[in-house]
C-alpha cells in the first residue's frame, strides 16, 4: 500500500517533469487563441532555416507536418543576431520561449530578437521605425502630424473626419 502512494505521490508531482510537461507554458496549437498575449510556449526546434535575406525561422513542425498544418512558427530578425546567439544550436532541443503571439497569413509567430527569452525573459524593445522617424529635433520634437491629430495630457487625441 505504501509503494502504491509513494508511486501515485511521485507520478503526480515528478511525473509532468520528467516526461517533458510545460508547466505554464503552452504547446504551438495552442497559440493561435493567444494573439496579442505575451506568453510562454514550450516546442521542439525540428531545424532551424536560414532565409537568403538573414532572417532565421525555427521550425517547431514535425516533418511529417504539411507546411499547411503548421500553424505556429518562430522567427528571428537579423537585426537581433548578437541579442539571441547561435540560433543553429537549437536545433534538435524542445525550448521554452516567452514572447508575444502574433498573426500572419493565418499562423501564429512570437519574435524571436533575444535570448534572455528562452529563459523567461522578455523581447527586446524595437521601436516604431515611423515614430523614430517622425519624432526628431528637426521637426520640433513633434511625434505626430498636427493635422491628423493632437498631442494632450494623456497622448494623442486624433480627429475625425464628418463627425
């Protein structure tokens, strides 16, 4: 009786653990009802593609997956090369990553542009390239085009057209 409860005790509090369980992370199907979330997803990197143009995509897809099933991906800017390391080496590995679920084409994606989330950390901070554009010293400082809109006390106040 005693082997029985230390076994039930064990399967119950070790078990998840030991075969791979995400304990508050997500699996890639999963993601899809998670846009805009920041979230932790746990996948095996099956291989990880380099595109001609530096971009890198982690593929969390088995490959017995059609490309048209695969509905959850992992990509790295090359911008973010020095932030996030040797991508290659994570291939073959099942990660954790903390990221923001986005959508394109229909598929979810979280960025990958930092290392520090494959352990719980947060992307690193991209700013808006047409808000850095715009907001300089030679335009006055303005972030925002005053015919399309206002800065107050609290940001931008945009106005309406026929209201």
């Amino acid at each position: 009786m005693f082997r029985a409860l230390a076994l039930t005790l064990w399967l119950a509090c070790a078990g998840p653990l030991a075969y791979g369980g995400n304990k508050g992370c997500l699996v890639p199907n999963e993601t899809l009802a998670h846009i805009n979330k920041s979230v932790c997803v746990t996948a095996h990197v099956y291989r990880v593609v380099d595109a001609a143009n530096g971009t890198h995509f982690l593929d969390v897809c088995s490959p017995q997956t059609a490309d048209i099933d695969c509905h959850f991906f992992i990509v790295s800017f090359p911008g973010d090369e020095k932030s996030v390391g040797d991508l290659q080496a994570l291939a073959h590995q099942t990660i954790r990553i903390r990221g923001t679920v986005h959508t394109v084409q229909g598929r979810a994606e979280i960025i990958l542009s930092s290392k520090q989330q494959l352990h719980g950390g947060k992307e690193k901070f991209h700013p808006n390239p047409e808000l850095v554009k715009s907001f300089s010293a030679e335009n006055g400082g303005q972030a925002f085009n005053p015919k399309n809109g206002t800065m107050g006390q609290h940001g931008v106040h945009f106005h309406h057209r026929g209201n």
